[in-house]
C-alpha cells in the first residue's frame, strides 16, 4: 500500500469501510450496517478479525456474509493475530480505511451503552474515524436526527463538512450543530462584586459571542440543501452535548478525534471525547481529521 495517500489525506470521501469481526451475537447486524453503509458511499469493505482462524469461523462468517448479502467478490477479509487495538490501527493504516465500524454494548438492564477497553482504545487512538454503533440490527438504521458538535477548533470545519458528507448521502434532511458554554468558566469569569444586571450582560455577550463564533465556522462550510440550525449550549463539554443528545433523541452524534498532544491540565480533568465514550448517548461518529 502507498502510505504516502494517508498524507494530508480527508476524512471525506468513504473510499474504504472496514468492519471488526468479533463474533458476538450482534456480530451479522453490525456487519449489515457495514455493507448497507458501503453499498451507500460506494466504498469498498473490509472485514477484520483479530485472532486465530478456524473452520468453525470460516464457516460462520460464510454463513453471517451470505444473510448480509455481502459480495465477497468485493469485500475483503483479513484474519490476523496480535494485540488486538494495536492490529487493527496498523491493518486500518496499511489499507488506508476512512471508516472503521465498531459496535458498542448495552448495560444490562440498563438503557445505557458502553464500549469496551479495546474499542475505547482504538476510538482514541485510530488515524481514521470511527462509528460506534449503540444498537445495531439486520434492517437498516435509519440516521434522521443528527448532532454536531461545533467546538471551536481548527478541526470542527472538517468534522462539520464530513457531517454533511454523511446527510446528504443518508438523504437526511437537517442537522443541528451545538456548540458547549462551559458554565465553570462562565463562573470564573464574573467577579464577586459583580451586579445582577451586569452580570447578566456578561452571560448575554458571551452566548452572542458563541453563536456568532459557531456561524462563521458553519458559513464556511458546504450545507447545499440541507438546513443546520445553529444551537449553543450551557455545560461541561462532552457532557453537555452528550445529554443534549440524548433528550433530543439524536440518531447520531458526530464529535472531533482526540486531540494528541494532550496538556497537563487535559491529563488532570476528563477530557470531553471521556464524557461521550464513558456512556454513549446515541450512535456516534468520531471524526478524524488527517490534514
């Protein structure tokens, strides 16, 4: 593979899909949604397990392939053994994936998801995005309702333009982009001998300044036919949005990739993207930006 494409390269277009093969019971609707997402973005798919290779396995997947109706005229499959996170970052890397599917699991008798250490793993760490799939079936999801989280950071355009990559695709009709008001910082902001009114402003500026902030970003972005309502919310980032989704009952939450060179102040406090995979409001989609 010509690693040299990896350079500079977009998150946009889906070129390749890859998807992981663990053989949970789950395993044949995350692959449906895999191809469904394929067959949709024209890209091709490739599925990867980490582990040993068996005729048991051959067999299953065989079987899971045939009922998901993928073609394996045109998927691939890898089986390799190792560390698990680390295989498949390189696999992903050496086959220049765009984007890895990954499915998460519910708490029992809980309606919470939650993804394991080695999909928490490779979310923090993958070179290209990642979409975790919170409730996976064999019939197509349907992604009606979109979140965006509009973070002011120079990689937010990238993730907004994949978000509409992704609507206009999946034919969805509007997406709304949120940005997050720390309120601790808000705090720290006014002083004590602060007056009510003029304290009130200050919270008036800042939000004012947050929506014009947010619409410049959104401005130079490509929405075409697709309406973004611009939405600033009040609240400690990652978990603000991720509640903001869940109430609003979001499909799909789109967020930026880790940051890599985390602060010590990053190391000290959660980190936003924690708050998010620490308890999966909805499906999400972890929008790596390469360039």
């Amino acid at each position: 593979m010509d690693l040299s494409k990896l350079k500079r390269r977009p998150a946009y277009p889906f070129e390749t899909i890859a998807v992981a093969i663990s053989f949970s019971p789950r395993c044949q609707s995350i692959l449906s949604e895999a191809k469904r997402l394929s067959d949709i973005f024209g890209a091709s798919l490739l599925l990867l397990h980490i582990g040993d290779k068996t005729s048991e396995k051959e067999q299953y997947l065989d079987g899971i392939m045939l009922a998901a109706k993928v073609d394996p005229n045109h998927s691939r499959i890898i089986w390799m053994e190792g560390d698990p996170v680390d295989t498949i970052l390189q696999l992903c890397k050496l086959n220049i994936v765009d984007l890895l599917v990954l499915g998460a699991l519910e708490k029992e008798n809980f309606l919470k998801f939650y993804i394991g250490s080695i999909a928490r793993n490779i979310s923090r760490k993958a070179k290209c995005s990642v979409l975790l799939l919170t409730n996976p079936t064999r019939e197509p999801l349907k992604f009606k309702k979109i979140v965006v989280n509009g973070v002011e950071n120079p990689k937010t355009i990238n993730t907004i333009n994949t978000s509409l990559y992704l609507a206009k695709h999946l034919k969805v009709k509007d997406i709304t982009i949120v940005n997050e008001m720390d309120v601790s910082g808000l705090a720290m902001a006014i002083s004590d001998n602060s007056t009510a009114p003029q304290t009130k402003e200050l919270k008036k500026n800042l939000a004012e300044d947050s929506v014009e902030t947010l619409q410049m970003i959104i401005d130079k972005c490509d929405a075409g036919d697709i309406k973004v309502t611009n939405k600033i919310i009040k609240g400690k980032p990652g978990y603000a949005i991720s509640k903001f989704s869940k109430d609003k009952k979001a499909d799909l939450l789109v967020i930026n990739s880790p940051d890599t060179h985390l602060n010590v102040f990053d190391r000290i406090f959660t980190h936003d993207i924690e708050f998010v995979l620490a308890n999966l409001p909805c499906n999400v989609l972890i929008v790596h930006s390469r360039v």
